[in-house]
C-alpha cells in the first residue's frame, strides 16, 4: 500500500470514494484501504442507496465532492431498508441531479466514474498494482541475491592477496629470468664482437654455475622410475652444492624464501660447482658455513612462527657472505 499511499501525496485530488464515518462504513460497506496525510482509499461494497437521495448527512452530495469513486458490486444497497438499485443507472442520476461544472465519465468494465483528474490517478494506481507481483518475486529471490553479492564481496577480499601472490610470482619470474637474459645478450653480443673478459666470466658462472631453483625443480618433476641410480646421485650432489636435502623443503617454502637467501644459497653453490675456489678453500668454506647458518635460522623462523627473520637480519647475513664472495670471484676474474 505504500505506492497507492505515494501516489495521494503527489496528487492533487481531493478523495476517492465517499468519506464516511465509522458508522456509515459498515452501513453501506466501505473499506479503508489506505489513508494518508491529504487523502483516503475506499474499496467499496456498496455505497450510499437512493433512501439517502445522493446527499451525505450533512446534505452534501457525495457525487461532487470526490473526484472519482470505484465500486465493487452491479448493484447497490442498504441493510435498513433492503432497497437494491443498479450502481450504473443510480450514478448517472445523481451525476445528472447534481448541478457540477466538472464533466464525471463512468469506466463500467473498471468499475469506476469520476472526472479526468480523478481517473488518472486511479489509471496510476492501477499500474502501481500491476507492479507488486513483479515487487513480491523480486523480494522472492532477494535471499539469492543477497547470497550472490556475500560470495562477490567475498571474492573481492580476496583481490588484494591476489594481487600481492601475482606481483610476488612476477618478481621471483624476473629473479629466475635475470641470469639467462644475461647469457642471451651475451651470446647475441658474441655474433657481432668479441665478448669482453668480464662478460665471458659472467656468462660461464651462470651457464655452469648453481641455480637452487631450477636445480630443486629438476629432481622433483623428473620422472626417476627408470634411472633410480642417476636420481640418488643427483640428490647427493644437491645436498653437496647447497648444505640441505631437497625434499626437506617445500618448494613453496623455498619460493617465499627471501630473494638474498636464495642469492646465497647460489653464492653456497659456486664454491662447489666452480674452480674459482680451488686456491680459496678457506674463504670457501667461511662461505658455506655463514649459507648454512643463515638458512638455519630462516628454516627455524618459519618453524616458530610461520615467517622469515627479519630483512635486516638477511641483509646483515648477505653482505657476509657477498663479501668474501666477491673477494674471489674479482680475483679470479682478474687471472
């Protein structure tokens, strides 16, 4: 009733329907039907019978006061006197008694008569109800809706962490990417001149240098059900190049492994796979004790509390290890 209610406000008719009291409701059957500030809604049964001559009690004709009135039954009648009387052929004498400059029709198959402004609204109403089934199934599948858009909001808490694993996922495909782009540039600088020292250098450490990554990846996916004796091995030598057994760790662990840890365990790596260290094996071993030790206390990090040291921690355990390091590798560069 809330649109019939809003649709009175707007308008600027006067009633529709014959305003009666209490009384006169149950005499001649009135309904309220919805009653707002300026207007009232009557459904009608029957109204005012021709005993009351068309005049309310106040002898005001009930016809010209309203701007439109709707009625439910063929016919009309009063409970005293028991006088019934054709609702079509009673209107249109009162209609014809009563002197009015406003021009009523009669909407017989609508059951209604009233004047233009009065038969608009009501055409109006007529629409508002049309809606509410319409209203009444959309409130139906309100409890779908409103399941959809929990599981939509739902999802776009999501995007933030989603976001974060796709720049993550990024940054570790540039990492893995970086030492083979520098091989490629080497090799396409190679067909026009002739490769500087450092370069060559550069291009062997990474062609037959460590990769924890790759390396990691080659023994988990490689399918091993026909050359047991080449996996074990392999295995062996990875635990030789980079202090710790392969399947100890995740490799999702290893993914979210700090990016200088991951560039010590490669330095860790070097000093087996390259000679570099072969006249240097004491700063080589300093070099693998200080990996392990700096993997240790990430590995037990993550076992108390489910994340890495602090950065500080890696840079300050970095920066021991890169120094030796490249103590080395500059003076074997040099040779």
């Amino acid at each position: 009733m809330c649109l019939i209610e809003q649709a009175f406000r707007a308008s600027e008719c006067k009633w529709i329907a014959y305003n009666t009291d209490d009384n006169e409701r149950s005499e001649y059957g009135f309904e309220i039907i919805s009653q707002g500030d300026t207007s009232t809604v009557f459904k009608v049964d029957a109204v005012v019978t021709p005993s009351d001559a068309g005049t309310n009690r106040s002898g005001e004709s009930f016809v010209t006061k309203y701007d439109a009135i709707y009625y439910k039954k063929d016919a009309i009648s009063c409970k005293r006197v028991r006088v019934t009387a054709d609702v079509e052929q009673y209107f249109r004498n009162e209609i014809t008694k009563i002197p009015t400059s406003e021009v009523w029709k009669m909407e017989n198959k609508k059951r209604r008569i009233g004047n233009d402004p009065g038969l608009s609204l009501m055409e109006q109403l007529d629409k508002q109800l049309e809606r509410i089934p319409i209203i009444e199934k959309q409130l139906e599948r309100m409890p779908i809706i409103e399941k959809q858009l929990a599981e939509q909001a739902k999802q776009l808490e999501q995007v933030p962490r989603l976001e974060k694993q796709l720049a993550e996922q990024e940054e570790l495909a540039e990492t893995r990417n970086r030492p083979h782009w520098q091989v490629r540039v080497a090799e396409l600088e190679r067909l026009i001149t002739t490769p500087n020292a450092e370069t060559h250098f550069n291009r062997n450490a990474i062609v037959h240098g460590a990769d924890v990554f790759n390396d990691y990846e080659a023994l988990k996916n490689t399918d091993w059900s026909d050359n047991l004796a080449q996996f074990n091995a392999a295995s062996q030598g990875f635990f030789k190049a980079y202090g710790f057994q392969w399947d100890s760790l995740s490799y999702d662990k290893l993914r979210k492994a700090p990016k200088q840890l991951i560039d010590m365990l490669n330095m860790r790596g070097n000093v087996t796979f390259l000679g570099w260290f072969s006249g240097h094996k004491r700063k080589g071993g300093q070099i693998q004790w200080k990996c392990d030790e700096a993997r240790r206390k990430w590995e037990e990090s993550i076992k108390v509390n489910g994340v890495p040291y602090p950065e500080d921690a890696v840079r300050t355990d970095y920066k021991k290890v890169q120094k030796p390091y490249n103590s080395v590798r500059n003076h074997e560069m040099r040779r």
